[in-house]
C-alpha cells in the first residue's frame, strides 16, 4: 500500500510534537459544526461565568474555530502532562497548610507550552508551506472540544478533559493551519455510571452532569473572584488558597496517570504544602519573590492573603487567631474583612461582631 504525501506529513507531525516534549498530539477538523457553542451560550445566558465577563464579551468568537480565522481547516492539538507525584486531596488533611493546585505549584506553563507551540508552527509551515496561528488558554479558543475531537479525550461529567492515557492531567494548546489534515477519530464518553466528580465537589458547584456553574466553583471563587467571597462558601474552601483539585483528582482514569516528566512543571518545595501562618504575612514584595514564574502571581497579594485567612479560619488552629489578628488593619478591605472572619471562626464567643457561620 502506498503511503499518501498526507500521511507522511500527519506521521512528521506528530514525531516532530514529540521531539518537541509534547506528551499528547491529535488532528482535528475546524470545518464542521461546533456543537459546543451551544453549551457555552447557554452558559453565558444562565449567569453561570460569574465575575468573567470576558467569557460574554468572547462569546461570538469562540463560537466556532474559524470565527477567528475563516481560512482555518485543521487543527493540530496537543497536550503537555502535568501529572502530579502526590495525591492532592492527601494536602487537605493538614488543616494549618495551604493547598495549591497542581498546576500552580511549579511554572507557569502558558511560557513553556507557548514556545514549543511555536517551534513546531515554524516547523509545520516550513514543511507544509502552508499558513498557521497558534494559540493557548489566553486566546478565545475551546480548546477541551477540540482536544476531543481530535482523540486526545473527553469532556468529564465536571466538564474538564479527561484522558485514558494521562487522567486529569494534560495542558492543553492547538494550532490552526490552512491545511488539510487528516483528522484523528473523535474520543468517545468513558465516564459511564461514576459520578465521583460531583459528588466529591465541597460546593455544589455541578447542576447537573456535564454543566458547571462557576458561581459556586472554589477554583473560580479564590481565583477569578476578586471581592470578599460569599460567607456561605467560606467554610466549604477548607485549606485550599489557590483553586481546587477535587474533582480532577478523584477521577478513577487517573489510575493511567503518570508523573509529569517537566520538571519546571514539578511542585516546587516552597509551594507544597506551606504553612498558613507564613503566607498570611506576605507584603507585596514577599508575595511576588514567592510566586515569580508562578500563575498564582496573576490573582495578586491581597486576593491571594484573603484567601489565606479563610484557610485560617477554617483550620480550627486556636493558634492562629492572632496570624489572622494582625492583619486586621492591612491596607486592603478584603483582606482585612477575611481576617475579621478568621477571628470570629477561631476565638470563642463573644466574638468581636455578629457571628458569621
């Protein structure tokens, strides 16, 4: 059987993604309907993007791959794996340390995904001679669709991608190209009857299978979320300072798992479980040395120490009132209202104002 010059190059791509320190690679198809822009303006109309008003003001662009680039035929996806060396809901039992999300513990991969994804559009074009764009989470793409239609996995029952090979644990970027590849088959739904991802969320935050309401999400409410957050999810952040690993951990496909061979990607000493008590006396200069390369430095100092002093609160540590205490006339209101929390949840009664719960 004779080999097609478009098999050859679908073949070069994926060894030259490889080569790249890709851990993932899929073709897919930009031509076809995009059933997922229903789901997302349903999102959108609903309320459920909360605070991220970019996700209303994107929403025509991301409606469809060729929206923003009609020359647009195929699309290479690919996948970096950040598998984690620990179980994160291990983090969650010491109630005086903070929990970070996996892929906030090491570099900032938006940099390192970036520049191979670049490499290999160079390389794709030079050797295909035709036209690309490249683009990250930053961009207006739905990239969890797209890796799905390209074979890489499937949108979980918690609506992040999960994958047979590598669990919950894939970064994920795409290329856009004017060529004609052959797509890869689409990934099918494995979750079956487990529901383990919603039943697992400390907030409620899945109305249903398949839908996520942001609103209620502790990775959108200590991230994306920039006031005070509401009192009735306070209790419910336990530790976590810094998103929320839940649902992605407890996923039963990351039995498939591995640990991420990058090492920037590893979990760096000082973000692995740090204590309470430190961070929460981060000024601004300490926060930025702390977190520099790091994607927790994007929230900034003063959403990350309120998220802080709820951890506090909720740790139980008698101890730890007075870390809260002192930062009751920091400069910044949400800081010094989280603190006031943090009091009242750790000093018995009468607390100093009305009781929160």
């Amino acid at each position: 059987m004779t080999t097609s010059i478009s098999e050859t190059l679908e073949a070069a791509i994926r060894d030259q993604a490889r080569a790249l320190g890709f851990d993932a690679c899929g073709l897919a198809s930009v031509e076809a309907p995009w059933p997922a822009s229903a789901r997302l303006a349903e999102f959108v109309a609903e309320g459920r993007h909360g605070d991220m008003a970019w996700m209303e003001t994107t929403a025509e662009r991301r409606a469809h791959p060729r929206t923003m680039w009609p020359e647009a035929r195929s699309a290479v996806v690919l996948g970096v794996n950040y598998g984690p060396d620990a179980d994160p809901l291990a983090a969650l039992a010491r109630t005086d340390r903070a929990a970070i999300s996996v892929y906030a513990q090491g570099d900032d991969y938006h940099a390192l995904i970036k520049k191979r994804l670049k490499a290999l559009a160079r390389w794709l074009a030079a050797e295909a001679g035709c036209a690309v764009k490249v683009f990250v989470d930053t961009a207006p793409l739905m990239e969890k669709p797209l890796a799905q239609a390209a074979g890489i996995g499937w949108q979980g029952k918690h609506t992040n991608l999960v994958s047979r090979a590598f669990g919950s644990w894939l970064f994920l970027g795409a290329i856009l190209t004017d060529a004609a590849l052959r797509p890869d088959p689409p990934e099918t739904d494995h979750c079956g009857a487990c529901r383990a991802c919603l039943d697992v969320c400390p907030t409620n935050a899945f109305p249903a299978p398949y839908q996520l309401d942001a609103r209620r999400c502790i990775s959108y409410l200590t991230i994306e979320h920039a006031g005070p957050i509401p009192v009735e999810f306070r209790a419910a952040l336990g530790a976590r300072v810094y998103g929320c690993d839940d649902c992605l951990a407890v996923c039963p496909w990351n039995k498939f798992a591995r640990v991420s061979r990058e090492a920037a990607l590893h979990a760096r000493e000082a973000l692995r479980e740090p204590p309470l008590a430190e961070l929460a006396g981060l000024d601004e200069g300490a926060f930025r040395a702390l977190f520099a390369k790091s994607p927790v430095k994007r929230i900034g100092r003063d959403r990350f120490v309120r998220n802080v002093l709820y951890a506090i609160g909720n740790s139980g540590d008698a101890a730890l009132a007075e870390v809260a205490r002192a930062r009751l006339d920091d400069e910044s209101e949400v800081v010094r209202d989280a603190a006031q929390w943090a009091v009242e949840r750790l000093s018995p009664p009468p607390w100093p104002r009305s009781a929160v719960p």
